[in-house]
C-alpha cells in the first residue's frame, strides 16, 4: 500500500462556497449588458453540469438564445461570450477581493494538520488562476493555522488544462507537477463532475457536499461528508466509515486513503 503524501482540493464549492459569489457576477454582467437573463439557483445548479464559466455562458445561449448566434455569426457570437465572461470574472475578483467569500467549516484546520505533518498540498480546479489566488490571499493570515499563500505547491487551474473536468487534465497535470503517482494522493472535490476527473486520473477521492451539488451521483467516492467539519461543528456522514470521528482530520483522510476503492 502506498502512504499518503498530498492532498489535491479543488477550489469551487470544496475550499469555499464560491458559487453564489459566481452565480451574481453572471447575473450583474448580464443585467450590466442590458440582458434580460437571470440565473436563479435552481437554473445555476443545472447549468453548473457545464464546467467553465465561459461554457457556461456559451451552452446557456445555444440552449436558450440560438438565435444569437444565427444574428451575430460564429466569431461576433465568439468574442461576445468572452467580453461577457472576462467582465464576470473581474465582477467575481471584486467581490473575492473584499474578503466576503471565506474557506468553509474544517478547510483551514485541515490544511494546517497536513503541513504541520509534512504533507505536501496542490489545487485542482477549472476556475482561472487569478481567482483562486485571491481567494487564498484573502483566507490566509495570522488567524488561520498559516499565514503565507504558498500553501499550495502546485495550482493547477484552468490555463494547466486543455479540457476540463470532467475530463481528468487538471488532475493530470498536477500529478505531473508534482511527479507523484495517483494512489500517493488523496482529492477533496464537492462535485460530480469534480469525482470524474481526479478519478479519471486514478486517485481516490473524498466529497464534501455544497447545497448546489448534493444530489450529484458520487459513486466511487471512498466517502461524501456535508462539511470536513470542526469538534464544535461536526460533520454528517453520508458514504464511508467515520472511525467515531466528528470531522475529517488527517487520521480519516488515511484511513479513507488505505481502503479499497
Ligand atoms: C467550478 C466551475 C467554475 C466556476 C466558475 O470549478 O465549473 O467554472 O463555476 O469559474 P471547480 P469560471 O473545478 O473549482 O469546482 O467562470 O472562472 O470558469
Ligand atoms: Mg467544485
């Protein structure tokens, strides 16, 4: 059996509860064009089967606006979805950047046990690098068990994949950076299209549900919890075997890590 050495987290609705922060910035880009588009939870979590933001966008006007694409041609439909999609983005780092989407319950404590214990720590995500770099900047400080943004040895973001998840590429390439094997790491994804992708790469992984996916199908998953939790805000179990704890520390990420898959 190989140890464990690293644990790879995605970032969208794993680190923390971005997707609200997401879905407004969509919503105030529109409004901002002068769109009479709105994407209300219900709709987002559907729409969220699309990974990228800019897919997103795309798949939402081929399914509902086609005929924006018979006015305005393949290239003008093209360079519209990316004007829409840039000025989400610099929406989305705003609200990032004033400090009001933190880490979810148990992250921070995780991420400090693991370095504290040697373990070696990398993102997987399909957001872009600049997104997931202000959202660190703004959870690390000297209340948090580190206070550097170099948590992270490796950031494997949308710019690191040539297709996204579920398609394993990220994951791929963060093996690579990080020259490790699959079954030396453990991934923390909150969807399913999140389990396709880092087990596509072959390496086991553990789901923390987000109100936006926990109807997905998480079959495969060594164990789905609702939170990695904390003593004072204890996890619940949805799949895998609590060994009698109330929140994911890094004894029950191995014990997960050296079952079967
Ligand atoms: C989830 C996603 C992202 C975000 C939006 O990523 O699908 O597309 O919803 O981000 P994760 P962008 O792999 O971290 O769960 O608009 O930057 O694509
Ligand atoms: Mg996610």
């Amino acid at each position: 059996m190989t140890n464990l050495k690293a644990i790879l987290f995605d970032v969208d609705g794993t680190l923390s509860h971005t997707e609200d922060a997401h879905r407004a910035a969509f919503n105030d880009t529109f409004q901002a064009e002068g769109l009479d588009w709105h994407w209300d939870h219900d709709l987002y979590r559907r729409l969220l089967s699309v990974t990228g933001g800019r897919e997103r966008i795309r798949f939402f006007i081929d399914t509902k606006h086609p005929n924006l694409k018979k006015n305005e041609g393949e290239q003008g439909l093209g360079d519209f979805v990316s004007r829409l999609h840039r000025d989400k983005t610099r929406r989305y780092g705003d609200t990032v950047a004033s400090g009001r989407v933190r880490f979810r319950s148990g992250v921070a404590r995780l991420i400090g046990e693991a370095r504290s214990n040697g373990l070696r720590l990398a993102i997987a995500t399909t957001t872009g690098r600049a997104n997931v770099e202000k959202l660190l900047s703004e959870n690390t400080d000297t209340r948090t068990p580190f206070d550097d943004q170099n948590i992270f040895e490796v950031i494997g973001a949308s710019e690191s994949a040539a297709k996204k998840k579920p398609a394993p590429d990220v994951y791929l390439s963060v093996l690579q950076q990080l020259m490790l094997p699959p079954e030396a790491c453990i991934a923390i994804e909150d969807s399913h299209n999140g389990l396709r992708a880092a087990l596509g790469a072959g390496i086991p992984t553990v789901i923390t549900t987000s109100p936006y996916t926990e109807d997905d199908d998480f079959s495969g998953a060594r164990a789905v919890v609702n939170r990695l939790g904390e003593s004072n805000r204890p996890f619940r179990i949805l799949h895998g075997d609590p060994l009698n704890k109330t929140c994911v520390d890094l004894e029950l990420l191995r014990h997960w890590h050296s079952q079967n898959g």
